[in-house]
C-alpha cells in the first residue's frame, strides 16, 4: 500500500515536471523502479484479493470506507486475520484468539480457520475450540513436552492412558530393584560375593540406565466458595425492563425471574447488553423505566466483574490483597486459599505489578472468593484462566448451594455448570428452562451450528473407543494387556542380556 501511496504521488509530479527534463528523468527512473517492485508484491492484484476476502471475513462493500474504531472487537479480530491470510503465510500462530469474542464469532474463526490450508499453532484455553480446530496437543509439564495425537478430548483421554501405563511399569521398576537389593544383602557375605556383584552391576543399571520415571500428576486443586445460609426463593425479579444508551435501547420491556438455587448462562453476541443486565441486578446502572429487585430475604451478592483483574491495586503485594478483602478469615486459611490457586509461598510478598495476566486472574478470583453470599454474578469468570483452574472452577460452582448468575463465551464451561440458559436477543429476554444442551435442541440456529460441529469432530475423531465409554471388564482386560507386553518387553530384554554375557 505504501508503494501504491508512492507510485500516485511519483505520478503527479512528473505531470508537473513536464517543463524540467532533467527532473522528468530522475522521476521516470524512481517510478519504473517502483513499478518493478509493485510487480513483485503484486500490487496490481491486492484490490481484487481484498474485496475477495472481506465478504469471506463477513464484511460487505459498505464496510470498505468504514474506520477501524466502528467496529467492535470481534470484527477488529476479523481485520487482523484478513491482513495475515493476505499475506500467505507458511504458518499461523494464534495466541489465545477466542478471548473476548462472543460466541457466534468464535464459531465463525472456527469454521473459518478449518477451511484454510495453513499450519497452525495454537495456544488457547478454551476446550470446545481445541477440539474443533487440533489434529495433535503437545502438553509442556514440568519442563518436558509430550505429543498426543487427535483434539482436546481424544488428548484427555489418551494422557489418562500413558498415565496408567506408565505408572505400572514404575511400580514394577520399584518392586524389581526392592528385590535386587534385598538380594545383595543376602548375597554379600563369603562364596557368594560374586552374583552379589553382578547383582550391584544389576541394580545400578536398574537405577540409572534403564530408570523409568514416575508420572507427575499434578494435584487437584480444591476451592469453595464460602456461603452463609439459604437465600428466600426470590433471587431476581426483572419486570417491563426498558434501558439502553443514547440511540441505542438493550432491553425493551423485559421480564425475568431467578429462583434460589439456579444456576444461569446469559448468553448472546458482543454488544447485546450481557454485562449491562449484570449491572443493572447489582444496582450500579439504574432502569430508565420497569424494575430490577433483589430478594429481601438473605440475598447476599458477589459480584465478578470481566476486567476484576485489570482493577488490582498494583502497589500492594499478593497477600494483600486478598487480606484486605477477607472478613473473619485467619492469615493461615488465606495462605491455605492461595495455595490452592498456585500461589507458592515465596510470591506472596510479589507486587500485583510483576503478576502475569494468568496469575492476576488468579488473584483476583481469590479476592473475590474470600466473600460469603447466596448469589454469584459473574460476569466472563474464565477469561484468562488456565485449564485447571476453570475445572476447578466449575466444581467449585457444581457444589455451591446458592444461586449463580454467569455470562460466558465458553460453551464447555456453560455446559459444565448451568440448569438453565438466558439469551439476550433483540430487546429481550429469551427464557431456555434447561441446560446448554436443551438451548441447543430449542434454538434451530444454534442447534444446527453444534450438529456440523459435532460431524466435523466425528471425521476427525480415531476409531478408538474412549476410556470413559468402557465397560469396567473391558478396561481391566485392556489393563492386563498392557501389562502382559510390557513383561513381554522386559523378558525380551533379559535373555539378550544372559546371551551376551554366556557367548
């Protein structure tokens, strides 16, 4: 674009240097120059592949002259993609690329990015993308990478797999040097001090040479958040609710109510007032017109907001911060708590300021955990969050008492944690009595989304049956054999041994 910008400019002024030959001279040279290299990057083709892609992008002609700063996030996110596929690249690394996208434009990127004929690495915490989109999952854990073959899924199940392998073959190592030692005790003294010997040669082959390592399982972490009673069965009443923002109205006579105990996904695109209704129940926006009443019986909110981290007072340390939020909490229970969270002890003294993204909202959960109430708002609580902490997340969530009100982008969280389903659609409140499953079969738009989802993820998916769809004699048998190849193994390895050693 920048040689474009050039080649229009060189043009104007050889038309004002007609009188100047010499000038003309210097400036055909520089406009031939720049035509040579407009050639090269294909200059003469880019308005035609931008046109070709934006419609495939979502965007229509209209949208040509528009600036940047119109469009939402999800679209920018669009934008940057269109610029990178312009580029043909040979590879594509995408970098947590669902944060903050709504859900009809993470469906979109992944439709999208299936489609393209690139290489991609992905890093991303969101589990419903990585089964669409990945062939192979490589896992860093404790300075070592592993390589699974197949999507997010297919990769938990086959890590539970080489766990189990892995872990036999480690207890029978222990057994067989147990032995060997209590062998050489038995050996060591007088005529039999020579197998004794080979014994020691034996064991310290076991020890260094041929030492299986001990799975590392990483330690489910635990949390809970801290209730106080049974709220009335009113939790929210939402009546003839009318609000919006200058020209633009978000909710026109919408009506909800929220019982003790339900646990809710408020779902629908960027924009359509999700974390405004979430404002509107704690009372920091007021309606323009209609009610929103919180429960006069025991209704104790906590509220999550989506930038909570960004919201940490960077000057203070770790432990802190979560102190000056607690109220009846012993220092000990609060270490206890960051604990949980991975917080090791030499960081509690660390500034927020030196905190990653990751670890910020880590801290901030904790701060926001040490609260009692009978209703949770949370509003996008997994942003940012590793895999491990939204599992534990959403068992901390599946065992509260109290009522939970959450919106969330991400469909295997929601799916995890919700009875029941509210989207937010064209003014209104569309009510789904049941799960995420139950939003699916009643909404034809998204259920037919979630069946070619589903097709794709059944081609890609290897004809192995899933651990977790075993019969439990089935498992065993298959536990057996493994077991059987790996003495198989070990047999072979033996008489190899012997043999060298007699010839």
């Amino acid at each position: 674009m920048e040689i474009k910008r050039k080649l229009e400019r060189l043009q104007k002024a050889i038309e004002d240097a007609v009188d100047d030959l010499e000038l003309m001279g210097r400036l055909l040279d520089e406009f031939d120059s720049l035509q040579r290299r407009g050639r090269e990057v294909e200059l003469d083709s880019i308005d035609a592949r931008v046109s070709k892609l934006m419609p495939e992008l979502g965007f229509c002609a209209e949208d040509a002259d528009r600036l940047v700063a119109s469009f939402s996030s999800g679209w920018q996110m669009r934008m940057s993609l269109g610029k990178i596929l312009l580029q043909d690249p040979d590879l594509l690394l995408l970098d947590e690329p669902t944060n903050h996208l709504d859900l009809d434009t993470i469906e979109w990127l992944e439709g999208y990015l299936s489609k393209q004929d690139v290489p991609m690495v992905i890093i991303s915490h969101d589990r419903a993308f990585l089964d669409r989109l990945c062939t192979k999952i490589v896992e860093t854990e404790m300075g070592v990478s592993r390589t699974f073959e197949g999507n997010y899924s297919r990769y938990v199940v086959s890590k539970a797999e080489w766990i189990e392998a892995q872990y036999a073959a480690w207890e029978k190592q222990q057994k067989e040097i147990e032995a060997t030692k209590d062998l050489i005790s038995r050996l060591s003294a007088g005529a039999n001090s020579g197998r004794a010997y080979s014994a020691e040669k034996k064991l310290e082959k076991l020890q260094e040479e041929e030492e299986i390592e001990k799975p590392f399982q990483r330690k489910q972490m635990k949390i809970s958040f801290p209730e106080c009673g049974l709220s009335g069965r009113s939790v929210v009443t939402i009546k003839n609710l009318e609000f919006g923002f200058e020209d633009k109205i978000l909710f026109n006579k919408a009506s909800l109510v929220i019982e003790r105990g339900e646990k809710i996904a408020i779902i629908g695109p960027n924009g359509c007032g999700k974390s405004t209704l979430l404002k509107l129940i704690m009372g920091l926006e007021k309606p323009m017109r209609g009610e929103v009443i919180l429960g006069e019986h025991n209704v104790l909110p906590n509220y999550f907001e989506q930038n909570q981290a960004e919201a940490l007072d960077l000057d203070k340390t770790v432990i802190e911060t979560v102190v000056e939020a607690a109220v009846d909490w012993r220092i000990d229970d609060i270490k206890g708590l960051l604990g949980r969270c991975n917080f090791k002890a030499d960081m509690f003294d660390r500034k927020v300021s030196l905190l990653s993204g990751g670890e910020k909202a880590r801290l901030a959960f904790c701060k926001f955990m040490v609260k009692p109430s009978t209703l949770l708002v949370l509003d996008e609580p997994t942003n940012h969050l590793d895999i491990p902490s939204k599992e534990m997340l959403e068992e901390a969530i599946n065992e509260y008492k109290g009522t939970v009100i959450a919106v969330s982008h991400d469909r295997y969280f929601i799916k995890q944690i919700v009875n029941r389903v509210i989207e937010v659609r064209d003014g209104d409140l569309k009510d789904y009595a049941g799960d995420y499953n139950y939003y699916l079969e009643k909404n034809m738009e998204a259920r037919a989304k979630e069946l070619e989802r589903e097709a794709e993820l059944e081609d890609k998916a290897p004809k192995v049956k899933a651990k977790s769809k075993m019969s439990k004699a089935e498992r065993e048998a298959r536990k057996k054999q493994k077991m059987r190849a790996f003495q198989a193994s070990k047999k072979k390895s033996k008489s190899s041994k012997n043999a060298k050693r007699w010839n």
